[in-house]
C-alpha cells in the first residue's frame, strides 16, 4: 500500500531537517526541503542555498546551476494548519519584484541591496552578474503549503516578465508540493521539469508523425510518435539519471539484449526502428508544439520506465540513421484519486512492457517508499545503498569521487533473514527474500543502524568461511546461531556504533573472529554426527537444506558431545567485554 500524503507528512520531514540544523526556521528547514525535492539531491548543497538569516529581503534560498545556465532564487511559506490559507497580493508580488531589482540598472539594484544581510547580498551578486554577463536564465520560486489563486499567479508572471532579462516564476501551492512530496518519497524527486521530443516525421504518410489517443474514463492521454536514434540519446544527455528515477533497475550494461543493439546500430541501423521496443515515457503533461520549423511533443515532469537500456545504448552509439518508436503516456494526478491509483498504473505499466530482460522480484520492490527512505538514511552515515540492480561499474559512476561503502540490497536482506528466519529460507534464495511475507518482516522500517549491525556481522561470518568450500553450506546456520547469542549485546546503540565504526575501519575483532571458526567447525561436527552412513547418508548441500535444521543444530551445541561450546563461549564474553570498553 502506498502512504497517504498529507501535510502531517510535510511537517515530519520538516521538523527532520530542522532537529538537525535548529538555527533555523521552519520556513527554512522547508526551503531546504523543497531545494533538495525539486532541484538538487544533494543534502549539502540544498543546504548551503538556503540563506538562513534575517533582514534577506524574501530571499530565503539562492541555488546557481552552471551546468544548465540557471540560476534560482526562492522564498518559502510553510503554513502547518489542515487549511491552505491564500497567499496575500502584496507577498508575492513583492517577490516577483525581485526579477526586476536583481537583474536592473545598478541604481535599481543599489537601492534593493541597501540594509540587506551580506551573506544574501554576496549571493545576489553572484546571481546578478551570471544573468547580465553570461546570459543565465534567472527563475523565481514563490513555494507555498498554502494557496495561490490563479489570477494574482498571471499578475506575478507579468510582473517578472517586465525584467530585461531571461526571467521565469515558477508559484507552487500545496497542492504542487504534496505532489512533489509524493515523488521525493519514491525516490523519484528531484524530477526533471519538461523535455521536448523532437518528431522524426521523415516516411510518415498522410500525418504529421504523432497517433494520439484520449481516454474520457481514466483522463489517460496518450501518443505515439518516431524520434531518431540521436535524438532519443540526448534525452539522458540533458536530464541524466534522473530520466530514469521510476525505473526499476539500473543501467544493466554488456548484456545479450545491450549487445544485440549495439550490433543493429553498427550494421544495420535503418531496421533499428522494426528490431527494437521504442521507449515508453509517463508524464504529468504533454503538447504538441513547434520550434524553428520542427514539430516536438513537450512533456512535463517525464520519466522513461521502460527503454532505459535503449535510451543509454543510443546515448553513447549516437547513430543518425536509426529511428525508434516512442511512447507517451500522461497519466493526471488528481488529489481525489489519490496517489496510490497513480503508483499502481505506473507499477503495471513497468511489469507490462520490460519483459526484455528478466524482471526480479526485487526489481519489483526498487521504488517501494521504505527501499527510497534506507537508501536516504544509509547515505547519512556514508552508504551507498543500491536498490536497484545495475553494473558495478554504473555503481561506481554514480558514487563518483565519495569514498562510501556500498551496499546492495540483497546482500542487506541476506543477512536479516539469516538471523530472523528458518536459515533454509535463505538458502533457497535470495529473490524469495523479496516475496511477502518475508519482505515485510525484512524491511519493517528498522532504523538504519540497526540493519548495518547485521549487515557488518554477516560480513565477518562471510569471510571465515571462504577459502572452505564445506563452510558455504553452513554460512547462514552459522549466523543464526551466532545472532541468538550475541543479540542481546546489540541493544546498546553505543556498543551497535562501535561495533559498526571497528568494521568500517577494517578493525575485526580477534574474539569475535575464533568464536566464527569455532562455529563453522561446530556446523561440520553436527553434519558427521547427523547426516547418516552408508547409502543413508545425506550430502552436505541437501544437509543444510533441510527446514528446521537450525533447531537440531542448537539442541546439537547444548548436547555432551559438542566439544566446542566452551570455548566459543570464552571468546564470544571476550568480544563482548571488548565492545563495551571501547564504547564506554
């Protein structure tokens, strides 16, 4: 089920943001929000554009992009009550002002400038000098949770466009920003605001290249149109992995289908159009339009979820000749629908037309809310959480220059289930783990640092038993059984950190390391003594596949004939005291 949004929700992630930095505002903490929703994921850079003083002359955020020649300037209102109060003529025409007075005569801008705080006025000139000397683009943000009446939206568009400069206003109510919320909680935020698709008419007879289709049921608007191979490309050239924020994998790289593309564009690229998919792209809207003579399909907030493979292959072979089929799909987001009508006709949409290579079950749980909120949690304490399945080498693209760990999430649910569930339930594997209902037990909505205590455990048990085959049978037996002794030592949050902190440095635990070994021999022992003799006898592989293994193997340890016990005991006391000191 998809969360219902409402502004309880807003006021949750805006009081986040303020717990940590409480210098300020609710109206910053807000902006904040609102910057790292719609214009940066980058949680230190929303927050170095958020101006955070007073005396800022409504100036409560500052954001320049160099790489698109833009430059933002934005005031926040974050009214808390049920009711979306209206936002008064005389604010947000005052803010629409601000076009005209940054951008004006050095007289204009002086008399602005007078009494303001420094730290704003420094950005301002920043913003100043990049639209008058380097022609950027300058785009207001007048962001609301409260209302906005259409015609005083007209009146501040018209008194923007008043500047001698490329200037825009942008005004979003609450209506706007419980969307945007809704995006940010899939992870699909920040979005990308339009494209235009330019129409390959060259070979169309008797229309002008684009089916159009309207459904007066469902409100759904579609098209069908023909773009070239190079133009497609670019699509990811100007909006970058952001295009691709609804799909449920990755860029999947080298495989059988990518090569077989690569090959068509190389020999044969005029039947690229009769080989491949197309491209499906949902939006929030769509028009038909034309630029210099050419006829686009301009579509707002669009994301391809399905085609990303042909998108990056045609990204990067850049072929002239090839065409390829692209469908649009705009989907409206009415409040009385609700978001989860919404989420659900994009969901089968995704599983209705990737069937070119294989959907997982967990491909199917990439975009889930509580997979979007781990990876923003991991990515505080320096994870890079991987909930999608893509190539290391895209991995390590998108990680970039940050020297994080990184985490998949098959890996993650591996080792919760290993501790919390029948060990067999892991060993028949890992896609089942994201099938209810074990997903629901798995990710329960945990706090983060309680999951890589797991994740960090089932590491060290990894590594003591590679190098030995007979041992990989035994992994997860081994970790459950070490998990039921050694739990209780865990609810300590400081022990938990420390134990974390150790690993991430590459700091194990002597005690802690032969308490595994003696554990995995443990395992062996108790396969010997219980597998059988002669023709009887079971093989190690469906030894450890056996339901309810776990508990014989337990009432095995506590028996006379385990020799071991002991001794695990002596050195699992030793990690534990070893724990404690270091986090006291």
């Amino acid at each position: 089920m998809v969360r219902r949004v409402d502004i309880g929700t807003l006021k949750r992630e805006v009081a986040e943001l303020h717990e940590a930095l409480p210098h300020w505002t609710l109206d910053n903490a807000f902006v904040h929000w609102f910057v790292r929703a719609f214009l940066v994921a980058d949680a230190e850079l929303a927050a170095r554009a958020v101006t955070g003083v007073s005396h800022d002359k409504g100036v409560d955020g500052v954001y320049i992009d160099d790489n698109s020649s833009k430059a933002f300037i934005l005031q926040g209102k974050f009214h808390q009550g049920e009711k979306a109060p209206q936002e008064t003529r005389g604010e947000v025409l005052s803010f629409a002002r601000i076009a005209r007075q940054v951008t004006g005569s050095k007289s204009e801008y002086a008399a602005y400038e007078s009494g303001i705080d420094p730290v704003v006025a420094a950005k301002l000139v920043d913003v100043r000098n990049r639209v008058r000397q380097r022609n950027f683009t300058l785009h207001l943000y007048y962001v609301t949770t409260g209302q906005c009446s259409s015609p005083l939206q007209g009146e501040a568009e018209s008194e923007v466009h008043q500047a001698n400069s490329r200037t825009e206003i942008s005004i979003l109510d609450r209506r706007e920003i419980l969307t945007l919320l809704e995006d940010y909680l899939r992870g699909a935020a920040p979005p990308v605001p339009y494209l235009d698709l330019r129409i390959d008419s060259r070979g169309i007879i008797g229309s002008d290249g684009v089916v159009q289709r309207f459904d007066e049921t469902s409100g759904i608007e579609s098209w069908v149109l023909t773009m070239s191979g190079k133009d497609v490309g670019e699509l990811y050239g100007k909006a970058g992995d952001r295009l691709f924020a609804r799909n449920i994998r990755g860029f999947l790289g080298d495989t059988g289908i990518n090569d077989g593309m690569k090959q068509t564009l190389k020999r044969e690229s005029e039947h690229f159009w009769y080989f491949n998919n197309g491209v499906t792209i949902v939006c929030s809207s769509a028009r038909k339009t034309a630029e210099r003579g050419q006829a686009i399909l301009r579509v707002s907030n669009p994301q391809v979820i399905n085609g990303q493979q042909t998108t990056r292959t045609l990204h990067t072979a850049r072929s002239r000749n090839a065409a390829v089929l692209v469908r649009v799909i705009s989907i409206p987001r009415h409040p009385a629908d609700g978001q989860e009508r919404f989420e659900q006709l994009v969901s089968n949409i995704v599983a209705a037309t990737n069937w070119q290579n294989a959907i997982l079950p967990s491909d199917l749980r990439a975009n889930d809310e509580r997979q979007v909120i781990l990876e923003r949690e991991l990515a505080q304490l320096r994870y890079h959480y991987l909930r999608k399945r893509q190539t290391k080498r895209e991995a390590k693209r998108q990680m970039g220059s940050q020297h994080w760990y990184r985490l998949k999430k098959d890996e993650l649910a591996q080792a919760v289930a290993a501790c919390e569930f029948d060990p067999v339930v892991v060993r028949s594997g890992k896609e089942g783990l994201f099938k209810n209902p074990y997903y629901d037990r798995i990710f329960d909505g945990r706090p983060a640092s309680e999951y890589l205590t797991l994740y960090w455990l089932g590491r060290a048990v990894k590594y003591y038993g590679s190098g030995y085959p007979n041992r990989s049978y035994a992994k997860w037996y081994v970790m459950h059984f070490l998990w039921s002794q050694i739990s209780s030592l865990f609810r300590s949050k400081r022990v938990a950190e420390y134990f974390r902190q150790q690993y991430e440095r590459n700091r194990s635990n002597d005690g802690l390391g032969k308490a595994i070994n003696q554990l995995y021999l443990g395992a062996l022992d108790f396969f010997r003594r219980s597998r059988g003799t002669g023709e009887k006898a079971v093989d190690i592989s469906n030894f450890f596949y056996r339901p309810g293994q776990h508990t014989r193997f337990s009432r095995f340890w506590k028996g006379r004939s385990n020799s071991r016990r002991s001794r695990v005991r002596e050195e699992l006391d030793r990690f534990a005291a070893d724990m404690r000191s270091g986090a006291a």
